[in-house]
C-alpha cells in the first residue's frame, strides 16, 4: 500500500467527503456549486445523486450519519459489528451496535476515492487472501486489516451456506484481527419447519452473542421501537415494488440503489423510513404523470438486472441507463421478501412478516427477515429449485415485464459463477433474452466501464430490445 | 502391496470395483469427506469417492460451469461427460464449498445434454457449516433422510445393526491408516509421501473389507520397513483437495519427503474415529460434522491452526506447503493466515497456487520447490 494512502482513514476520509457533501445542501445553491470544484473524483458521482432531488441530498445525509456513526462509535462507547450487507441490521440497532457494513463501504470508496479502492482490494492479499476473492469485501476490508478504520468489536455474518466467499471474508478477518466471530449458517431449503427451527435457533444463539458483546441484554422498548420502524418500512417497499410494475416504469433506476444502501445500512432506522418516504413522492409524481424514471422521461427498454449493479468510478452505470432510457426494474439486492411485496405472490411461505406481541414474536421476525435477505433467500438452494434464483428470476421478469435479463457479479463469486450459464440458459428458454458480463462489479481493472457498455449496448442491438420503442 | 494400491489410486476404475460391478453390486459416488460412507457401505453398496483422474480437456466442464470455479468438479463433470462415471448407480453431492455444491445443477444439466450420465440415485445433501447443538440436530436429521432415500430407491433397509458394523469396519482401517500416518511422521519415515497418498486414495475406490486386510498387511511390512528421510528436508502438505501422486513426487523429486499433511484426500479423512457405543446415526453426525478441518466450516480458524502445529511437531518438520487449487478461496486465503503464524513460530512455509488435475504446471512447481528447497536446506 503507498504510503500517502496510510496517511488517513478510509472511514474517516468518507465520512468528512460525505459529510462535507451532506452539510452543503443544507446552504444556497452557489455554495453548494463552490463545493463541487473542491471535490473533483466525487462530483460526477454526488451529481448522479443529487441530481434525483430530495432523496438524493437524504440519501447523502443518511450515508454521512451512517458514516458518522463508524467514526464515533469507540468514543460514544458503543460497540461496532463487522458485518455484511445480505444481513438485516435492526437487530444491531436494537442493541445500540454500530454495523459497520463492508460491502456498501467499498461501494463508496469505488464512486469517491480517486483511485476507487485498488489499494485496500490489493492489501487484502498482501494480508494473505487469494487475488480471487470477492472484491466486495476487500474493497473496504482492506483499510480495516492495515489499522485504517475504527477496528471492528466482533464480527457477524449470514452468509454462510449462502456465498463461501463472503463467509471466507469475515471468517478471514476474524483470525486476522483476532476478534470474536458469530455465523448465522443457512440450510438450502427457505422454508418447511426445519429450516424455519433451524432459522430461529441460529438467531436466538446471535441475540445471546450480542447480549455478551454489549453486556447488556435486549432492551424491549427499543426493539419494539425498531420493528415499528421496520413494518413501516415494509409497507414503503411493497410500494415501491408495486409502482415498478406499471410501464413506463416511473422508478428512477439509481432509486434502486437507494433503497438497498439504505436498507443494509439503516435499515430499522427513521432516516431510512423518510428516505424511502421522499422516494416514493418522486415516484408517485412520476406514475401521475405517465412519466419514466429515466432522464428524458422516456423509456426504451425494461432491464432485471439478476444478481447485483455496477459500481465503480462515477456512478456510470446508473446514468447509462438514465441516459439509454433504460429502466432498472431491481435486482437481488432489492428484493427483500417482506410480507405484501407484490412478487410474493402465492408463495406465502417466502416472505417475512412483523410482528410484535411479544418478544419472541419480535425475534422471530427478525430472523426471518434476516433469512430473507438479498442472496441469503435465492442462492441458497439449487437455482432450479422452487423459491430459489431462477423460480425468483421468472418472477420478477413475468411481474415486472422486463425485455431482459444482465448478470454482473464479481470474481470472487463461486456460488453464482458455479450455476449462471445453465441459469441464463434456462431464461432463454423461457423466452427471456439474459446477458453475462464478465465484469467485476467493484473492480475495474478487471473489465473496463467501456468494455462494459459495449456489450450491453452489443446485446441490445443484436436482441433487438427496444428496438424504435418509446413510451 | 503398495503396488496394487498405487494401481487402485492412480485410475478410476480399478480391478476392485471392476469385480465388484462385475459380481452386480451398486457404486454410490460422492465427492466430499463430509458424507459418511458407512451409510453406503451399510447398505451393501461401494462408496466411492469421486475425482477427476486423468482429464485431459475440460470442454464439457467449462460448458457449464462458468470460468472462474475450481478446476476439481470441473474434471469431475468432464469425466462424468464423457461416461467415465458409468459405472456410478447414485451420486451424492454435498455442499462441501460453492464450486462443489453446484456440480448438483450443472450434472443435472449436462444431462439434459448427453443423455444417461446422470446416475439414476442422485441428492443433495446439506452439511451446516457449525457446530451448535441444533446444527448437530440438523445433520443427524438430514443423515436419516438420506438413509430413508437410498432404502428407498434401492429398495433396501439400512438396520442399525449394519450401521454399527460399518462403523467398526471404518474405524478399524482408519486405526490402520493413523498408524501408517506414525510409520510416516516418525524419524525414520518408513513411507514415502506419495505412497501414503496412494494407500488413502485406494481406500476411497475400493471394498472396505478388502482394504483393510491389505492394510492390516501393510502396517506389519512397514514396521520392518528401511527409513527413507535421511539427507531429505520433511515436509508437511496442507491445503485444498489434492489426489495427484505425480505433485507428490515432484516435491519428493526435488530432495523432501512429504511426512504428514491435512489433505481432505489424505490424513483428514482418517484424523478420527466414530463413537461405537452411542446410537450409530448420532454418532455418525458428531463424528462427521465436528470435523473442522476444512476451512468450510467458518470461524475455526484456531483448532486448525493448532491442529497444524501439534502435527508440525510430531512430525518434525522443516517447512509446510500450503497449497491451494485455483478459485479455492477457502484454502488459499487461510493459507495466508497459515502462513503468518507459523512463519511468526518459526515454521518456514511457501504458497502455491495451482490447478487441479495432471501437471501441467511442472516446470513451475519444480523451480518454486527448488526454491523452498534451497531456503530450508
């Protein structure tokens, strides 16, 4: 790692450029055009954001309290949980703990930092991981190995029995730093009793792991407060799924990133809940309107986009899209299976319900909404299996009338990378034209942006998707 | 003696099974040290375990899989392709790590493709990745519907009494191989690493019955046996699946003797014993599932840390290869927490990453073992 790159926090260095960013929409418009030649390697990226209104500057101010929050934790005296994005955080912010998620910490260092995060990716495996490893976790997780961010508590992860790679990560840094570490382990099957027993058992075993690590034990009132908090936002999200359906599709397609940064960040929170609010009033206009959530108002082409986004410099795949007139109806990281969501369809046994007579109502919900995270719910079975990646993919596509179907994910990937081609080749078979892009979603250096585009613009020429269509 | 267990080891169809197909007896395949195989045994069946024995394309592997996955269910999905696995009646996969758990689909859908290479027996079976109380509930359930499963299809009854005798039968050859395992790791090194390799790998292809008299002979030959480590660095083999004897004699070639290893093909599979006393399917899933050995199962880092050092130790070695297939995160990235502790006890260690199957990365592996070689020496 250079030595100018030790010089500051990673988590530091984006919580002043965020708050910074954050603080400067509270100021005139002059003000704010000021900042923006003092932030050169974020401008695009905070203008691809900004540029949505309202829920832009509160996804902003969400980010810097969530990053303020990392950075103050040691000093306020709270605990802070290494953790990943596929695992719900109410249950941390019912204990008062700190997540400090990896994933959407490298998804800000790949759109502010200059260099994005090929530094603390590459540290990794100077710290002893392989150069294959998922690049999402590195990303972030390379800073807090080499001592540049506050150093984590203790660790939890759910990804086990969901993605070998994402477990490896946190496993990694558990003996790396030498902290304690807790694994929610999932079986293949989503639903039936045993996986559901085996759901609530794992979870009763992390509430008593955090009752050890904070010493103190669940406070009630807050946890009722945080579910509150979730079943509002549960409600929020099925809306905000259901107005996706209608053609054009009035969801600015960046929204989709909002709402699932925000949730795996703030999820359970008020910040989150008003976010999700301001979003819906765009939408809601939009729908009223006939409009599309593109740039132009137009909309060319319907994208699912299966697995996860593209992140790195600038935020250029969601104003591509923009641009294009292309709608981002979701990917995996947008659905979260929450009671009411319009793709759950006649599966009610898929999907997680709030509910709070009692506390073991409330841990129960939680460990299903946990068990119902993005990747945790669909890749944890054969992808051909029901409510598994392909069952939810055909889902999707059918509900949301989408003219394809684009794969990214990154190297690290085993678990999709061991299934995507029969994957894609039964959703062609079904009549739904898919696209692989070998790309690392995190990390440039291995496909470029450019060479990106030019397949996703290749495979909607010779598909002929949205072909001399507006709407 | 070794030799006919080298044959054994060195093709995928040896004499053994070829007699056993032969006398109408089925073969369940499965490719991971978490299955216990004395379900299958109990059942009057081989178990066999599945490896990529001389594959020599991957056209039909990479068909399906996609290009960033370990090369080892590739060359079994190859060789399963091109009907080599013919002679297999079930298949049990498990979720022993990502790239193996989706040879599930990836079999299936090359059926689709070449029609009859998908065994008429095939599950998924699931292995948590934790030892809780509740996890052991789990896999002792998930054990008893995979022996409901087999009775069924076969049409057969696995008794607790057949249960308990395969148990007996594994732990007396895993005896066997543990006193091998002192033969090889004392001072006098009676076996050479690559024969050691050979002798397990036979046992995965072969009668149990079978094995264990040519083990029971074996070990009284190796007791009088000549010492082989003289003038030779030991060494200690760790990290993801590896069944090629030829890397075994490209590090022995180069002046070492490979004296202990935590191989899931070598000593991993024999480092413990099934309790005989307790109710069999229980003690199937304790002794299989508290097996944290790999690094499948997360968060136990440090028994496998210490595992390493008391068998360094024992053993004597001069320095650990930690080797990995490439694409196995789980392995290669522990092998890099491997390497920083036991460098930091004094322990010399070199990384190796490689592909699974025959060498064809000889000249490379022989100038890094030269290398290592010369760092120790």
């Amino acid at each position: 790692m250079k030595r100018e790159t030790r010089e500051y926090n990673y988590d530091w260095m984006m919580w002043t450029i965020v708050e910074n960013a954050a603080a400067a929409f509270d100021g005139s418009r002059k003000e704010y055009e000021t900042l923006l030649r003092f932030i050169p390697n974020f401008r695009d990226s905070l203008d691809a954001i900004v540029r949505q209104g309202e829920p832009g500057v509160l996804l902003i101010k969400l980010m810097a309290k969530y990053l303020r929050n990392c950075i103050n934790a040691p000093r306020q005296g709270k605990k802070t949980a290494l953790t990943t994005f596929c695992f719900a955080p109410p249950v941390l912010y019912a204990f008062d703990v700190v997540p400090v998620v990896l994933e959407p910490m490298t998804v800000m260092g790949t759109f502010i930092l200059q260099r994005g995060t090929a530094e603390y990716l590459d540290y990794c495996c100077e710290a002893g991981f392989t150069e294959t490893s998922c690049s999402s976790q590195r990303g972030a997780l390379g800073a807090y190995l080499a001592g540049l961010a506050v150093r984590p508590d203790f660790i939890i992860c759910d990804s086990p029995g969901i993605c070998d790679t994402n477990a490896n990560s946190y496993s990694f840094a558990s003996a790396y730093l030498g902290i304690p570490f807790y694994q929610l382990n999932y079986p293949s099957t989503l639903t039936g009793s045993r996986a559901t027993d085996y759901h609530r058992q794992d979870f009763r075993g992390l509430v008593a792991f955090l009752e050890e690590q904070t010493g103190t034990a669940l406070d009630i009132e807050r946890f009722r407060q945080v579910i509150a908090e979730m079943r509002k936002q549960s409600v929020l999200i099925s809306e905000f799924n259901e107005l996706q359906r209608i053609v054009p599709s009035p969801v600015p397609g960046i929204f989709n990133l909002f709402l699932y940064s925000g949730n795996f960040l703030m999820g359970g929170t008020e910040d989150f809940t008003s976010l999700l609010e301001s979003m819906l009033k765009t939408v809601r206009q939009n729908a009223a309107q006939g409009r599309a959530g593109t740039l132009s108002g137009r909309e060319r082409a319907r994208g699912f986009f299966s697995y996860i986004d593209h992140y790195t410099t600038d935020l250029r795949f969601w104003s591509f899209l923009e641009r294009h007139d292309i709608s981002h109806l979701g990917c995996i990281l947008s659905t979260f299976w929450q009671e009411n969501a319009p793709y759950s369809g006649d599966r009610p046994d898929s999907v997680y319900r709030v509910k709070d007579a009692d506390l073991d109502d409330m841990i129960d919900s939680l460990a299903l909404q946990v068990s119902r995270m993005p990747m945790v719910k669909s890749i944890r079975g054969p992808y051909d299996a029901p409510d598994m990646w392909l069952d939810d993919t055909l889902t999707m596509t059918r509900l949301l009338r989408t003219d394809f179907v684009a794969y990214f994910g990154t190297i690290g990937c085993r678990n999709t990378w061991g299934m995507v081609k029969p994957y894609a080749r039964d959703l062609e078979r079904e009549g739904m034209p898919t696209l692989i892009l070998y790309a690392d979603a995190f990390d440039d250096r291995v496909q470029s942006w450019e060479a990106v585009i030019d397949r996703i613009q290749e495979f909607l020429a010779l598909r002929r998707i949205g072909a001399g269509r507006t709407a | 003696m070794i030799g006919k267990l080298k044959e054994a080891a060195s093709t995928l169809s040896n004499p053994y099974l070829k007699k056993w197909k032969e006398a109408g007896k089925a073969v369940i395949g499965y490719p991971c040290t978490f299955v216990p195989e004395e379900i299958i045994h109990a059942a009057g069946m081989l178990p066999y375990r599945l490896r990529g024995v001389g594959t020599t394309s991957l056209s039909i592997g990479d068909t399906y899989f996609g290009p960033v996955i370990c090369s080892f269910p590739k060359c079994v999905l190859q060789l399963a392709g091109q009907e080599s696995y013919r002679f297999l009646d079930g298949v049990i996969i498990t979720n022993g790590c990502d790239s193996m758990r989706r040879l599930d689909e990836c079999w299936r859908k090359a059926e689709e493709d070449i029609a009859g290479i998908l065994p008429g027996y095939f599950r998924y079976f699931g292995v948590p990745h934790k030892t809780a109380s509740y996890s052991f509930d789990w896999f002792e359930q998930e054990i008893r519907e995979l022996i409901r499963s087999i009775e069924e299809h076969f049409g057969l009854q696995i008794t607790d009494s057949a249960l308990r005798k395969s148990i007996r039968l594994y732990n007396s050859s895993r005896r066997l191989l543990q006193r091998i395992d002192e033969l090889r790791s004392g001072p006098e090194v009676r076996i050479s690493g690559q024969d050691a390799l050979a002798v397990v790998l036979a046992g995965s292809s072969m009668p149990r019955e079978r094995y264990t008299s040519i083990l029971e002979g074996l070990v009284k030959s190796l007791e009088s046996a000549p010492g082989r480590a003289e003038g030779k660095n030991r060494l200690m083999l760790v990290g993801s699946a590896s069944d090629d004897l030829d890397f075994i004699r490209l590090i022995e070639d180069s002046g070492a003797i490979v004296v202990a290893d935590t191989l899931c093909f070598g000593a991993r599979s024999y480092s413990d014993l099934t309790d005989e006393k307790d109710d069999p399917v229980s003690a199937l899933s304790r002794r299989y599932l508290s097996n944290s050995l790999c690094p499948r199962m997360f968060g136990y880092y440090r028994n496998r840390l210490s595992h390493i050092l008391d068998k360094a130790k024992k053993a004597r070695v001069d320095g650990v290869i930690l080797q990995n297939i490439r694409f196995c995160d789980l392995h290669g990235s522990e092998n890099g927490i491997f390497e920083r502790d036991l460098e930091r006890r004094g322990i010399p260690c070199m990384r190796m990453e490689r592909e699974y199957g025959p060498l064809v990365e000889t000249g490379r592996i022989r100038m890094r073992l030269d290398a290592f070689m010369e760092r120790i020496s």
